[in-house]
C-alpha cells in the first residue's frame, strides 16, 4: 500500500515555530514514526509552501490514499478542494492543533468536505491516527 504524506506551508517549521501550539516534534520526527509504526506501508512524505507543488504531488502518482496536513490553505484554498475530489484514492486532513479553539479564521476549513475524514488536534499522533483509517477502510 502507498500512501502520501503531504504537508502544506510553514510545516516545514515545525519543531522550531510555536512550539507551545505545534510542540517541538518535527516534520521528521512524524516521517519516522509512521515509517517505524507502519514498516509494511511505502510512505511517500512531501512538504512545500507552494499551494501548485501540493497539487501537482497529489496529481502526479498512483496512490492508495493519502494524509494531509495543508496548514494556512486549509482555511481558503478551493484549488485544493477541487483536487481533492477529484483524486481516485482517500484523503484525510489533518491539523497539529486543535483548530477550532484558535483563531476565529482557522475554525473554517473548506477542504473538509472533500476528504474521507478529518483529525484535529491530536498533535504528531494525528497522522498516525489518519494512516490507520486509511488501511483499516
């Protein structure tokens, strides 16, 4: 099973950015605890602060399903969306923080309808919460 794991802007900061909302882990830390918790799974892991380079990953492979944390484009991108909905294989967004307990603009997401599920504020662990759903169909 091949899964992608893709992260959208300022992910790439984790673990220095925020630590008391984002905690210290990093994007690294997530990579190597889903490689060691899931040794059977082919991970693809991407991030970029790029909203094109995020569809153009999705877009550019055969996938089984995919985990995704868009970060600010959550909130605005339709680009995204659209994506989404059209892609062959489940998408499950996921957020670090507990979204809807910060600022008033980072309650919405309008990727969400276009995903199988959503995870929320569950920190690293979300991601491996988000793999599980989708191996366990």
């Amino acid at each position: 099973m091949r899964i992608l794991i893709l992260n959208g802007p300022n992910l790439n900061l984790l673990g220095q950015r925020e630590p008391e909302i984002y905690s210290n882990e990093t994007l690294e830390d997530i990579h190597r605890q889903l490689s060691s918790l899931f040794p059977s799974l082919q991970f693809d892991f991407f991030q970029s602060n790029s909203e094109g380079a995020l569809l153009d990953k999705l877009q550019s492979d055969k996938y089984d399903g995919a985990v995704i944390n868009p970060g600010a484009l959550t909130h605005y991108s339709y680009a995204l969306y659209d994506c989404i909905r059209a892609l062959p294989f489940p998408v499950i967004e996921v957020h670090i923080s507990n979204t809807a307990s910060r600022e008033e603009f980072r309650r919405r997401s309008v990727i969400a309808p276009a995903c199988k599920g959503s995870i929320i504020g569950l920190g690293g662990k979300g991601y491996q919460l988000a793999v599980r759903a989708l191996i366990e169909k």
